[in-house]
C-alpha cells in the first residue's frame, strides 16, 4: 500500500526533526548572546513565545482534527525566531501577536507544516511592522539592564539599518562594534560573528545548503557594491549593509525554509540571487529601514517558478543528448 506524506521530502540520514533540532541548537546561542547584552528579558521573550506558539498548536491542530506531533518543531523554530527579531524591549503582547499571525494565519489555514505558502516567521514579522512600527524599529542600549517585565521606560534608539537609509554611516564609522553586537538592533541578530559561526555549523551538518545563503548574501553585497547608500567606499558599504538589521540572520533561517523555497541547487541559487536583488531594493526604497520580510514574502510567492524553470532546462538538455544517441 502506497502512503502519502506531506513535504518537505527529506532524503538521506536526515530527518526533519533531526534538522528542527540543529537549528534550535543555534537558535539557543543566539540567545546566550542576546541575555548578555539585554539581560533575563531576552530568554523569558523567546519563552514566553514558545508558550504562545504550544498553544495555538494545540487549538489549530484540534480545530483540524489532528493529534498533535511532539516530533514537528517547525513552530518552535518559529518561535523562538521571531523576537530575535524584534528589540528586547518589545512589548510581550506584541510577540504574541507576531506568534499567532505567523501560525494562526499563515501557517495552518494552508494545511499546516510542509503545505504552508509563505514563511510563517516572515509573515508574523512583517505584520507586527506595520501594526506597531515604533516599537518594533526602536532599539535599547545594549548591555543596560532591561526589566524582565513591565513596559520598557529608557530610551530607543535608530538601529545602523535606519541609519544608512537616512544617508548616515552607523555607529560613527565603528565596524567592530557591528561586528561584536555592541550596537543597537535586533535583539539576536547585531552580533555577526556568532550569527556567522552558526551558518557555518549549519552548513557543515548539510542542515541546509549553503546555495541559499551564500548567493544571497553575494548578491547583497555585489548590489551595496555597485549602489552604495552613504558617502564612504564601496567596500565599507558592503560591509555596513551585509551586517546591519537582519540580513544575515534572516538569510539563515528563513530564506533556507525548505518548504518556501526552491527544492533543486541550481533553482535554490537563482531564487538566492533573485531574492538579494529584491531584498536591496526594498531596503533602499521601501518604507521601512528593515524590510527582508516584506522582501521574502513577495520571493515565496514566485519560488515555484525556479524550480520549473530549472525543470524546463533540464528537460532540453536530456532532449539534446538523446537525439545525439
């Protein structure tokens, strides 16, 4: 008897919860870093997130009539995503709105994991953005003590995202300070030596492949090349782009989304391409300072359309060496 699965397909020694476990592996360094900087705060949002996402799992799958699965983490993942994407002052009502548009909405109504259309992180994210733009692009001091709970009383500040787009160069021209996370930002992506260090750890356990991220990111950074925003040279232009907002982490662990993606290496590369491209302009002429969700969303709607290209192209090429037969 023939038994149906819903995607992602994964082929290999690989499980889908063997790759949901590698990346809530990193998911957790972040974390380590993002309590260093803002204190017991950071790990209690991304806790107080993961409560929120067990219990609309838990309503979503009763309304669906399914048992609930404790070997999908894909809403973990989400989870504990989103408030590193957030400031660590953001307000605990609105990471749980974040949360349950991201699965409540774009997630389950389209069947659930491995059906959905549009990553569910990206949605919940850019949601809260237009909901609550002051609180989600107003950045604490890092290594200031944040209060755990209670509405955050200090003072925000622009992120180094906000910055190139208002023509400034971030931090007074401090690229280490970027590099080391002492800059105000997402509460889980400013620091992009550990960010880094997590893609290579999730390249190296084939957790998701490097095509994505990497022609991304290329891509980004040939863009920021060609078209710098601020007055300095095009390498530090790069520099400044590649490491300010989200990029790197979003490139990480939401454009790798194997089931909003592309499912072949050369589709994967092209839509990685494709979607920097789109990701620059967005940053560079849309209405907010960080807008990689907005960027991606509008990149998973056309995902399919890689991968049948890269089908048709294929198709040609075994018709051309058959006929050479």
């Amino acid at each position: 008897m023939l038994k149906t699965y819903n995607p992602p397909h994964i082929r290999g020694r690989d499980s889908n919860k063997t790759m949901m476990d590698d990346v809530l592996i990193v998911l957790a360094a972040i974390y380590l870093m993002a309590c260093y900087y803002y204190g017991a705060r950071a790990a209690v949002l991304g806790l107080f997130s993961l409560l929120v996402a067990i219990l609309c799992d838990i309503v979503c799958k009763l309304l669906m009539g399914e048992q609930l699965s404790l070997r999908d983490h894909s809403s973990a993942v989400t989870a504990l995503l989103i408030p590193l994407l957030l400031p660590a002052s953001v307000s605990y009502t609105t990471v749980a709105t974040a949360v349950v548009f991201a699965l409540v909405v774009v997630k389950y109504p389209f069947g659930g994991v491995g059906n959905n259309l549009f990553n569910p992180a990206a949605g919940g994210i850019a949601f809260v953005c237009i909901c609550f733009p002051r609180e989600v692009f107003g950045y604490p001091t890092p290594l200031e003590p944040i209060e755990i709970f209670g509405k955050f009383e200090g003072r925000l500040l622009y992120s180094a995202a906000y910055t190139l787009k208002a023509g400034g160069i971030p931090t007074g021209g401090d690229f280490m300070e970027m590099l080391l996370g002492n800059v105000a930002g997402p509460m889980g992506a400013t620091n992009a030596l550990v960010v880094c260090a997590c893609l290579l750890y999730l390249i190296v356990r084939r957790t998701v492949h490097w095509q994505a991220p990497v022609c991304f990111l290329l891509t980004c950074a040939l863009y920021a090349y060609l078209f710098p925003r601020v007055a300095i040279s095009s390498w530090l232009s790069v520099m400044y782009e590649l490491f300010s907002g989200y990029l790197i982490l979003g490139a990480i662990f939401m454009l790798t989304d194997p089931v909003t993606s592309p499912k072949r290496a050369i589709a994967t590369a092209l839509y990685a391409v494709f979607a920097g491209g789109v990701t620059m302009l967005f940053r560079q002429f849309g209405g907010f300072e960080e807008s990689f969700a907005f960027s991606l969303l509008l990149c998973n709607a056309v995902a399919p359309v890689f991968d049948y290209l890269e089908e048709r192209i294929r198709h040609q090429i075994r018709r051309r060496q058959r006929a050479k037969i």
